[in-house]
C-alpha cells in the first residue's frame, strides 16, 4: 500500500506540476488575447460554477470513503448499488446545473458584456452553452473519478489530463485571438474535460464489469447513507467555497471585472501551493478510510505524523520563495501593473494559504473516520466572517482589504482545528508541531537568508536569475532538511523509494 500511495502522489504531483509549466506559458498569451474584462469574466463565472458545484451535496468525497470501506471487505454487491445510486443522483444535479445554466446564456448573457457593449454579447452565449454542456456530462462521470480514488489509480486519470492539457494548450497557443479567445478556451477546456470523464466511466465498467448504472441497482436507502454522511462535506465545501471563491466575485462586482486579474493572477499563483499539498494528500483519504475500518489506530497515527511532516516541506520551500520572489516573477511573467499591485497584499495571501497546509492531513482524516461534523459546523461562520470582512475592508483598503479578510478568520480557526484532530487521532498538539512542524524551521530560516543574501548582490530582472535564486534557495533547505530535519529511518525510506523508482 505504501508504494501504491507513493506512486499516485508522485502522479499526481507530476500532473499538476505539467498544469503550472502550462499555466506558466499561456497566462500572458490568455490576458493579451482576452484583455483584463474578459479574463475577469472567465475568474468569475469560474467561481460562480464552483458555487453551483456544490448541488452535489458533497456525493463525490462520500462515494470515495465508502467505496474504499467496500473494496477493503471485498464487498461487490455494495460496490455496485453504491455506483447506481451515485451516478443517477449525480446526473440529476449535472442535468439541473446545464438547464440553469441554458437559461442564464439565453436570458442573461448581455450582463457579462464590457459597459456600453451590451449589443455585442453573442460570444458570452456560446460561452455559457459549453459550460452548460460540460455539467451535463462532466457530473455523473464524478461517479467514476470517485472509485478511481477509492482503488488508488489516480495515475489513470492523471494520464489523460496530461494528454489534454498538452493538446489544449498547443490548440489554444496556435489559433488563439482576441476575437476568439473566451470561447475558444472554454471549448478546448470543456471537450478536453468531457472526454477525460467518458472514458474513465467506460475504463471503470471495463475493469470491473459488476459496476453498473442500471436503474435496478439505485437504492433509496444507500443515497440516504451518503447523504447522511455527506452533507457535512457540502456545509464544509460551501465554507471552502465561500473562502476560496469569493475574493473575486467581491472585486469584480464592486471594483468591476477588469480588476479581477489584479487580484486573480497573483492568488492563483500562491494558490499553487495548496493544490500542490492537496494533491500530496489527496491518496490518504481512502487510506484512512481503509485503515479505520480494519481498526488500525497506531498505524493511522503513525501515517498522519509522516506524512504531514514531508507534506510540509515542499509547503514552505514555495511559500518562502513566493514570498521573497514572487513580485520580480509577476513582473517578468506578466507585467508591471499586476506585478506592483501583487506587492501590497502578496504576503497575506501567502499567509492565508499557507497557514492551513501546516496540518495538510487534517480534513482527509477526519472524512476518512466520520468525524467531519466539526468541518461541518465551524468553518461556515468563518466563512461568512470572511465575506463580511471583505466586503467591509474592500472600500477603504481595495484589494489589499479583500485579502486581509480572508486571512483573519484563518487565524483563529486553524488552531481551533488542530486541537480537535489531535483530540481524535490520540496525540497532543505539542506532538504534532514537535514531529511535523518544528524540524523544518531551521531549514526555513536559512534558506530565507540565502535568498535575501543574493538578491542584494543580484538583480532580478531575468527567469535564468531568479529561477538561479530560487534554487539556491532549495538547495540550502534540502541540505540542511537531509541532516537536521529528517532522522536515520526517514532517510532510508526516502532512499529505498528514490531506488525504486
């Protein structure tokens, strides 16, 4: 099990490191093309489909706990009823959201339109139909990514999002123009997103023919046992929601969309970090679903604390270095404009997404073991707190508020959050920062100075010397990490896997 969860985190990492090289690309191609508005437009509607997704009632995550509890009792017939009913439920809702969709692009689309433009709106149309077409296959194929998670073969669908954001991006960069580009994008997103998900529907029935979406095999009683479990995850989701999303929506309406990006881009860029912990994390979820149905305390104690602590490390490399680095990189990459806006508010968003990937493991586990009630229940006043606070500090501040907003609930709650897991996983909160966190702050320390240390002696002003910083940087934090962060047996383990592979 160990080398399946290192090898679909490895996959995953490798996927997701291939989506930054292309974002790193395209960004600037996609802003030149598609100029602030309608970039801003692409972040917004973005988030106001992500508010949508939540109709799911939080189906996918509980599909994937229970499917790993019926795989590690080699229970078929469950399987099968749970992949009916999942599927059915879920092309209900991806039906529900493209008919909602279809009436916003029919009735509503001139609202996305520039001022004083509002005749020319045909391309904001086309738009919001692809998208609509995308829910309505995209959400019942959820059904499938769920049980790929629950059998530990991520590197699957990996595979095919590689390939489609290899072939996106190389259409997108050959026939890309300001004319088309917003609706292009969405066509190259939404079919590249629509064949990924039939075919691991077909791969899934394929590789395991007693999965079926027959209507015979929907249960009322087992849609009401995820959705007993589940709907803690959408309160959960809808507060992730709200603190993730929101900032956009609060700029583009009081701001307008044309500052969105101002904002968008550089956020999306530290944002990067927690996708990158999230996908470290993501394989221990069913794991922990595994191990707590075989009653395998110790082992879940001991699989928490290692893989927060290597979870942590590439957390702080990125977080330092975009703290440090990340202006003289926006302003090569994209520009002075969102460059110089970056700078004001550029170390709260750090702090903000760095602050919960200190205890990455948390929300996996207590899913995994039932006992995301208090996900459920905290997170959504700090949520509100959050809008609150933006929506507040937007108008004396700007952007600068909008951030700030966001990093004060955080601040409170991430404690509160930690104590309760120690609570439930059987350690101290000392333990947990003693074995995960307090290692690497020697590491940090130096590689912080050493940046600093060369910025003074160079300029910046090109990506051979930045990225020369950026890994002298690292290189000091590994080194100091191999004999001062990590003991003999993590060693070995660590050279036993980098053998292996």
């Amino acid at each position: 099990m160990k080398r399946r969860l290192v090898f679909n985190t490895a996959s995953n990492i490798f996927t997701l490191f291939l989506k930054l090289a292309i974002t790193f690309v395209m960004t600037p191609l996609l802003i030149k093309n598609m100029g602030n508005h309608d970039y801003g437009i692409w972040e917004m509607v973005g988030a106001v489909i992500g508010y949508m997704g939540i109709l799911d009632l939080g189906i996918r995550p509980a599909v994937s706990r229970f499917a790993s509890a019926f795989i590690a009792q080699k229970d078929e017939p469950a399987l099968t009823r749970l992949f009916a009913t999942a599927w059915y439920f879920l092309f209900a809702v991806g039906l529900l959201l493209a008919v909602s969709i279809t009436f916003w692009a029919v009735f509503g689309a001139d609202a996305l339109a520039p001022a004083g433009e509002s005749d020319n709106y045909k391309k904001y149309v086309w738009f919001l139909l692809i998208i609509a077409m995308q829910m309505l296959i995209v959400f019942p194929s959820y059904t499938a990514e769920s049980f790929l998670e629950a059998y530990q073969e991520y590197y699957l669908k990996n595979n095919i999002t590689i390939v489609n954001s290899v072939l996106g991006a190389v259409i997108l960069f050959a026939y890309i123009t300001p004319e088309n580009a917003l609706v292009l994008l969405a066509l190259c997103n939404a079919i590249g997103i629509c064949i990924k998900y039939i075919f691991l529907v077909w791969l899934m029935q394929y590789r395991r023919p007693f999965l079926s979406f027959r209507w015979a095999y929907f249960s009322w009683a087992q849609l009401k046992e995820l959705l007993r479990f589940s709907i803690k995850t959408v309160i959960q989701g809808i507060a992730g929601r709200i603190e993730s999303a929101t900032d956009s929506l609060v700029i583009g309406f009081i701001m307008g969309p044309a500052s969105v990006p101002l904002y968008s881009v550089p956020a999306n860029l530290v944002g990067y970090v927690r996708m990158i912990s999230w996908n470290f994390t993501h394989v221990f979820m069913p794991y922990f679903s595994a191990l707590n149905a075989l009653d395998d305390q110790k082992k879940i104690q001991e699989v928490y604390l290692t893989g927060s602590k290597l979870t942590v490390a590439p957390t702080i490399i990125l977080a330092i270095g975009i703290l440090l680095l990340g202006p003289e990189f926006l302003h090569i990459w994209v520009g002075e404009e969102i460059a110089n806006s970056a700078r004001s508010f550029l170390w709260v968003i750090v702090a903000f997404i760095v602050l919960p990937l200190l205890n990455p493991m948390s929300s996996r586990y207590l899913t995994a073991i039932d006992k995301h009630a208090f996900l459920a229940k905290w997170p959504l006043p700090f949520a509100f707190l959050n809008l609150a606070l933006s929506l507040a500090l937007i108008h004396p501040l700007g952007i600068f508020g909008v951030a700030l907003g966001s990093l004060i609930p955080g601040l409170i709650f991430q404690p509160i959050l930690l104590c309760v897991v120690c609570k439930h996983i059987g350690f101290s909160p000392w333990v947990y920062i003693r074995t995960s966190l307090l290692p690497w702050l020697l590491p940090a320390v130096l590689m912080t100075l050493t940046i600093v240390g060369l910025q003074h002696y160079l300029v910046i002003d090109s990506y051979g010397v930045l990225v020369t910083v950026a890994m002298a940087g690292s290189a000091v934090f590994g080194m100091v990490a191999w004999w001062f962060a990590l003991d003999a047996g993590e060693r070995a383990q660590l050279i036993g896997i980098v053998r292996r592979r």
